[in-house]
C-alpha cells in the first residue's frame, strides 16, 4: 500500500509576506511540516506543491521532493484548497504512473502538528475503513452562546434555543476543522473531489497541537511555543 503526503504552499499569501517560509523556531514553516512527515513509519513520499522557486529551494533542502512547479492558476487567493492537491495527484499519475493509496494533505501553516498525528490518522483510517480522516480539535466557542448583532448593534442569539443552556457543562461538545491532517482515498479524492466523502471520520488533536497559522499574530505565537519546546527538549536532554 503506498501512502504519499502533499504539502502545499503558494508564495502569494498577503497577509504574511512569505508566510510559508518565515522563520518559526528558528526553521522555515514549510520545515515543521516536511520533517515530520518525512519521520512517518508510514508514508513513502513527501511532495510539495508550490508555484514559489524560493519555496521550492527550502522545501528541497529541507529533504521534500518538488517534481513539479505549480502553474499560476493554482495559485490564487481564490483558488480551493484542494485543487493543487488533485493537480498534484494526476500530474504524478500522467508523468511517473505514480499511484498511490492513500493521499494526505499536510498544510505547512500547521507546524505545532507532529508524526504521531500523522501516523494515527492512517491508524484510525485502517480502523475506521474509512474513506476520509479529517482532524479536529474542541471548538474554543460554543455555537450555542455565539451572538449576531443587527446593523444598529441589537444582539440576537446566533441559534435560538427552546430552553438556553447556562452551563458550560451541559454544553454538547463541538469541534472544529485545525487543517492539519486531510487524509483520504485517493481513488476518492479523485471521484469525489473532496476531502469530506461521505465516510469521513474526525480525528481529535489537542488545542496544543492545532494552531493554524492565518496572522503575523499566529506566526509570533508558534515562534514562542516552538522555541519554548525547543529548550524544554534541550534542557530534559542534559
């Protein structure tokens, strides 16, 4: 069974200026992600999609394979998210008759991600029979005390509830997608073109592991938990 991991980073993001390859404890983003998919027991190929030819630099010297260059098109604000990823998966089919089983897309914006998730996901896939794994984390507000506000500012309930709930632990529990592991069928993804088919399982991560890095704010954050762990590391090590 072959397993390929994609990560996909495009140079034009505007909110961060080269966000995919600012420095975040001391390594490139992009970084986190390749080295830990590169220290999976269970994939066999790490790729990453980028239009960027600096992007594409680090990602080589960071030990990823880049056969490809992203044509522009897919390179957009608006372009989905999982376009690059089907390009990826039919230019290796139409250039290597490469094939493989499984696909997961790995976002380099998720560098406090580990190997361990990586590998639970083909896990709980293999456990599930699942078509799709997608990770999650604990929603940090619950819809049911979200508010929406009228042009003048009058607050309404978001969702209106026949009896409110004002204890937080009669809340039921929700989760949010944290973009760290889209793992999928490839044959799936490529029917379906979607990494949400009808059999898909969520996969819990910590609140620890699930930061998303959107905002130079995110980046500052992941800076000072990488170098945190870092010295933590460093100093259990001594």
């Amino acid at each position: 069974m072959s397993r390929i991991a994609i990560i996909s980073a495009r140079g034009g993001s505007k909110g961060v200026p080269d966000k995919n390859i600012r420095l975040v404890g001391d390594k490139p983003l992009i970084t986190w992600s390749i080295e830990a998919a590169l220290a999976s027991r269970l994939l066999h190929r790490v790729v990453v999609s980028t239009d960027s030819p600096k992007i594409a630099e680090i990602a080589r010297q960071s030990g990823g394979e880049v056969p490809f260059m992203r044509p522009a098109e897919l390179a957009r604000d608006s372009t989905p998210g999982i376009d690059p990823v089907l390009h990826a998966v039919r230019w290796l089919e139409d250039r290597e008759g490469y094939v493989p089983d499984w696909v997961v897309l790995l976002q380099p914006t998720s560098p406090l991600r580990v190997t361990d998730d990586i590998d639970r996901a083909f896990e709980m896939a293999s456990e599930k029979n699942a078509d799709a794994i997608v990770s999650v984390t604990e929603g940090d507000h619950h819809p049911y005390w979200m508010k929406r506000l009228d042009p003048d500012g009058r607050m309404h309930d978001f969702i209106t509830l026949e009896r409110p709930i004002t204890r937080r632990q009669d809340l039921p529990p929700v989760y949010a997608v944290n973009g760290a592991v889209y793992l999928v069928r490839r044959e799936v993804l490529v029917r379906t073109e979607s990494f949400f088919p009808e059999n898909t399982f969520g996969m819990v991560m910590p609140r620890d592991r699930s930061l998303d890095v959107d905002t130079p704010w995110d980046l500052y954050l992941a800076d000072l938990i990488l170098k945190d762990i870092h010295e933590r590391n460093r100093g259990a090590g001594s």
